[in-house]
C-alpha cells in the first residue's frame, strides 16, 4: 500500500460509515413516521450516532475507530439475522462493507507507520498528487 491508496481506503472507510448512518437515520424516521413499516424504532438512533462517531474516528485516522467500526458492522448484521431469522437485503451488503471498512484499517496502520519519516504525507490539501 501507497500514500494514495492509504488515503483512499481512509476517505472510503470515513464516507461509507457516513452514509450509512445517513440511510440508516432516513430508515428510522421513515419508518416512525408510518410512512412504510421497517421495524426500526427510536433505539436504533443510537446505532447512527455510534456509526457517525466511528466515522469521525477514521476520518482522523483513528486505527481504534477503523477496527472499531468493522466489529461494529459485522456485530450489527449478526444481530439481525439473528432477531429476523433469515438473511435479509441489508445482511448481503456485509462484504462489501466489511473489505472497504478492512482497508480503512490498513490505511490507518499504513499511516501510523509511515507518520515518523514523512510527517505530511497526508496533507489536506491535494497538491502533491500524481
């Protein structure tokens, strides 16, 4: 893994926790609403705050966050095959989130480990990219 690849992982990892938390919090008023019956209720609201915490976490490149949040995720499905009792269509995303939430933990190791020889290989700023 590069400097670019790392960064990348990160981005996706933070941007994939974000929005899930955005439909999962969209699911939730929906589903309170009446508008369409989902099962989530007001409890769940606590799954969107810790998915946007954890997200925050990696985006700062928190390799505790990174970890963090594919247990979380994997935990979370689990529990929902469990209380429905079949693999349901959100359950079947699971890997993909899963490899992308697995790489935002590489690119958190890469950049720990690289953080003592060049201090600013993750600028903010975009202008030493290829």
């Amino acid at each position: 893994m590069n400097k670019k690849k790392a960064w990348n992982a990160i981005n996706c990892a933070c941007a994939l926790g974000a929005f899930s938390g955005l439909f999962k919090l969209i699911f939730i008023v929906v589903s309170n609403l009446g508008i369409i019956d989902l099962g989530f209720n007001l409890y769940e609201l606590l799954d969107v705050f810790l998915l946007w915490g954890l997200a925050f976490g990696v985006y700062k490149k928190s390799r505790i966050c990174a970890v963090l949040l594919l247990v979380f995720v994997i935990i979370s499905k689990i529990y929902m095959i469990i209380i429905y009792g079949y693999v349901c269509g959100s359950t079947i995303t699971i890997v993909p989130f899963a490899l992308i939430y697995f790489q935002g933990i590489r690119g958190t190791i890469y950049y720990y480990k690289n953080i003592e020889s060049n201090e600013d290989i993750f600028a903010t700023n975009s202008q030493n990219e290829d």
